[in-house]
C-alpha cells in the first residue's frame, strides 16, 4: 500500500464510520420510544434485531450512543492485524487475540450491558493513536497532514455527541418518563446525583422503622445511605440476591404466595424502588399496584411500598 492509497482508505473509513453511519443510527436506526414490549431492550438500544447486532453483539466497536465515534476504528486494525498475523510482534498477537477473544465474550452474551465493551475503549484509543503515528512516520506524513487526520477525529467526535444528545432531547419529548442528566433542570450536580437526598430522614417519616427489612429493587445506593436492611433484587430478572444463592421472586408463584414468602420467609414488609424501574418487570409493577400499598414518592421518583398483608 503506498501513501495515496492509505490516506484514501482512511479518509474513507472516517467519512463512512465516522459521519454516515452515526448520522443514520441516531436519526433513523435508534428508536424514541419503545419498538417492542421489553422496556429493558428499548433503555438498553437492543429493541430491533438491528439494533441487537449494532449495540449488542457489535456493542463493543458499534455502540455510537455510549461508546462514542472511535471504538469502529479496532475493526480495521483487528482485520489488518490477522492479514498481517506472522508479521506482527508477539505482544501484538497476545493483544489482539485478547481483544478477539473479550469481543466474543460480549457478543454471545448480546452486550446487554454496554459497560462491558466500555472497558475496551481505552485499549482501542491507544492502538488507534500508536498505528497513525507509526503509519505517518512509514509514510512521511507532514505535520500538516497529520493534524488533518487529527482534526478530523475530533470532529467526528464532536458530531457523535451532539447526535446523541439529540437523541436524547428527541426521546424525552416523545417519553415524559424518560430523564438523563442533559434533559433535567438544575445544576449539574443536581442533575447527575439521582439519589435520594435524606434517605434516612424520608425512611423515618413513613413509619419504616430502622430494624425493618425492605426489598430494594436495583439501587445500591440504598447501601450507600443507610445501614438498615435490605434484601437486593432487580426485578428485570426476577432474581433475589440472597447469601444461599440467586432465586427467582414471582417465577412459578402466585402473587399471594410471594407476599407470603415475602413476609413471612424473608420477613420484609417493604420495598424501595423507582417509577422507572418498577416498569421493567410488568408482573412487578401490577404486584404493586394490587398486593402493596404506595407510602410516598421522593422527589427524585424513588418509592416505597408496604406490602399488603394476606
């Protein structure tokens, strides 16, 4: 490959990767309001089956709404490196066979968790950086050209927040559930701290007393604010986290048989959540609405109910 063809290829690959497609994810590709029944796969960009392939199974290079505009850039460099894998250095290899392997692992697993691929985003930055440096020294690139490229990075970059910031802004107006920090009033500190400012005061003031057991659907900060007990659950998978194992609450159990095992096995007379939360799980939600009364609603929209006796 000489110099003309290399600057070709990537300014392709910028044009392509870096400006078409995000423009096309965030724009048309990416829903603003839910596209199936889960709730859980429209928060977590998996909704459509293309959807499921950009952000799950090729989350770790293609999530441009929590990955940003350069994690694509491993796929060149991962291809170039197999064609090229006998002469590469060792370490090289280890590193790229590491990455091939960790992708693998996220991809069968459907990324559903975003911050899984996040972790490769350092690696990718550095190897992006290091392979244009030793390509601008093989090619004898002019310090002009080379902030051309360098330029363009950035600017690519600056396009792919501003696009996910407006998908963001779009989906809050179509959904008036729907926050994140850049769509809130208030400070910034205000904004990014979606904790329960007086946990502890809240607690107290609805009667809770500090002995008694509440199910705590998904939030950790509970842990963080008060030393009271909590059993930890998340009802996306029904699973209570327990010291003997992870058993399912509602799986296999009539609402009146998990108010009982609630009350009665696990002594918990109460549960934390959120509003938004609480719609992850429908069977949670009605179970609620019919077998708990609602005590009160913080102002950041966490709640607490009493579970209703038999």
């Amino acid at each position: 490959m000489d110099k003309r063809t290399f600057d070709r290829t990537v300014w392709g690959l910028l044009l392509a990767f870096g400006v078409v497609v995000p423009v096309l994810y965030f724009r048309w590709w990416m829903p603003v309001t839910p596209v199936s029944g889960d709730p859980s796969l429209f928060e977590r960009g998996l909704g459509t089956p293309l959807l499921l392939w950009l952000n799950g199974r090729l989350g770790t290079f293609l999530n441009f709404r929590f990955l940003g505009s350069l994690s694509w850039t491993a796929i060149p460099l991962l291809v170039l490196a197999v064609v090229r894998w006998k002469r590469i250095l060792p370490w090289q290899r280890s590193l790229a066979l590491f990455t091939i392997l960790g992708v693998l692992v996220i991809g069968v697993f459907g990324g559903f968790n975003y911050r899984y691929a996040l972790t490769f985003e350092p690696l990718f930055v550095m190897a992006l950086f290091l392979f244009l440096h030793q390509a601008f020294e093989h090619f004898g690139h002019s310090l002009v050209q080379r902030r051309r490229y360098l330029l363009a990075l950035v600017g690519i970059a600056v396009l792919n927040t501003a696009l996910a910031i407006d998908l963001r802004q779009r989906t809050k107006a179509a959904n008036a559930t729907f926050s994140s920090p850049d769509t809130e009033g208030g400070s910034l500190k205000e904004r990014l701290d979606s904790s329960p400012q007086d946990l502890e005061g809240w607690l107290k003031g609805m009667g809770v007393a500090a002995t008694d057991t509440v199910l705590v659907n998904n939030l950790p900060v509970w842990y963080y604010r008060t030393e009271r007990p909590g059993i930890y659950y998340w009802c996306g998978s029904d699973q209570l986290f327990l010291e003997d194992g992870t058993p399912f609450l509602f799986h296999d159990r009539t609402d009146a048989e998990v108010a009982t095992l609630l009350r009665d096995s696990l002594h918990c007379r109460y549960i934390f959540s959120t509003k938004e939360l609480s719609t992850f799980a429908p069977r949670f939600q009605t179970f609620l609405e019919e077998r708990c009364t609602l005590l009160g609603t913080e102002h950041r929209d966490h709640t607490l109910h009493r579970i209703d006796a038999p």
